[in-house]
C-alpha cells in the first residue's frame, strides 16, 4: 500500500498554495487530460486540500488528547483493584466465594498504562509522521479487554454485596464510575479514529488522484507554464523549483 508522511502531506499543500500565489498574476487556461485548468480552478484546488489538511490536524490533535485521557483513566484501575483485594480479603466468607473476586482484581492490579514518554513518541509518530497507528490498534484490544475485566469485577463485587456484605456499595459505585469513562474514552478514541480514515481518503483524493489532484495539476500547470513561455524564461525559473512528492 503506497504511503506518504503527514509533514509531505503538508509540504504538498504548502507548495500547491505557493504556486498559485505565483500564477494567481497570469492567465491560466489550458486543457489537462481531463479538464480545463483556470486560475479559479487551481484556487478551488488550494482552498480544498488546505480545509482538508486543517479538518485532518484537528482530528489528529484531539486523538492525542484522548489517548493522554485514556491513560488517565486506566490509571484508577490498579489502585481500584487493590482497594477491591484488601475489601474482599477481609470478608469473613468461604474462599470458594471470594477467590473469583481477588483473582480477577489480582490480573488488573497489575494493569500497566503508557509511560509518559512512550505516550509522547506515539503522539510524535501519530501527528508528525503519519504512522498509520497499527502499534496503538494493537494495544486496543489489551485497553478492551481490561475495561470488560473490570466489568466482570464489578459483577463479583455486587454478587458478594447481594450475599449481605453492604460495605462494599461505595467501592462499586466508584469502580462502575470509573468503567463508564473506560467505556466513554475508549468509545471515542474508536469513533475518531475512523473519522482519521475517512478524512485521510478524501484529502488522499484531493492530493493524489490521477489528473485531478493537485501533484497532477501542479505537474501539468507547470509543464504548461514552461512550454508557454520558454524553459529560459522568468516565469519558469520562478515555478521550476516548486517541487512535490508523491507516495511510494
């Protein structure tokens, strides 16, 4: 599958905005292999893949920020757990009911969450690079997993409340607290990330589609420019070193 970084994204737009600044005192009127390339065309071009760009840098930006929150919010499991082993151990009823309990809050007791900078390298890698966030997928399932465990705690805790040991109410009412932002941020992570895809295919479509986006456009403006007014000319020279990159 052909790929391009976010920055040559960026650096795409940025020279398709330079050469119509160039252009924008000279009349452009050609056909291209598909359509008519005017000076209003190249704008529409420049004001769609910048509205593109920016939606994408928004999107991006918040995904961050849920990932950070994500990590916040993880965070309480092991302390919750801990408190749920020290409870429950405490309880004076046969093991066989209890060892469920501690068993599953042992697992999430040693939940570990993103170090602070391997949380900043994947924010680096999501917003800069453009990696297409196959590491943070995969650890997705290891986030679910543990927001459906701490479900099934807080299932054992009630089922141990419903035998008559009521001190346990304030501990589930903060754990099934805690499961409904596990449940809130892993919900929104999914729901941006698709928003991610989807923004990435049309600016995909305004960049890099086959004669009508804009590295095609800029390379016909530009053959255009040359033939029409000479490879020794100013205008030329002044478009000739407007350079983009294409994925691989």
């Amino acid at each position: 599958m052909k790929t391009i970084s976010e920055t040559a994204h960026a650096h795409n737009v940025q020279q398709f905005e330079q050469l119509t600044a160039m252009l924008s005192a000279y009349e452009i009127s050609f056909k291209s292999k598909k359509t008519l390339i005017t000076n209003q065309v190249l704008e529409k071009l420049k004001a769609d893949a910048k509205e593109a760009t920016h939606i994408i840098d928004l999107l991006l930006t918040y995904y961050c920020s849920q990932l950070a929150k994500r990590e916040d919010a993880y965070a309480a499991i092991s302390n919750l757990a801990d408190a749920c082993i020290a409870s429950v151990s405490s309880i004076p009823l046969p093991r066989i009911l209890v060892r469920p309990c501690i068993a599953l809050a042992q697992q999430l007791s040693d939940f570990e969450v993103i170090s602070p900078d391997k949380l900043a390298y994947y924010t680096v890698e999501v917003k800069e690079t453009g990696k297409n966030l196959l590491e943070i997928d995969k650890m997705n399932y290891k986030y679910s997993k543990a927001a459906d465990d701490f479900f099934r705690l807080i299932q054992q805790l009630e089922r141990i409340v419903a035998l008559g040991e009521k001190g346990l109410s304030s501990q589930i009412a903060a754990c099934k607290e805690t499961h409904l932002q596990l449940l809130a941020v892993n919900k929104s992570l999914n729901e941006t990330r698709e928003k991610i895809i989807r923004a990435r295919s049309g600016r995909s479509n305004i960049l890099y589609a086959s004669n009508m986006g804009i590295v095609d456009v800029a390379h016909d403006t530009k053959v255009y420019i040359k033939n029409s007014y000479g490879a020794h000319s100013n205008e030329w020279q002044k478009v000739s070193a407007i350079d983009f990159r294409r994925m691989k």
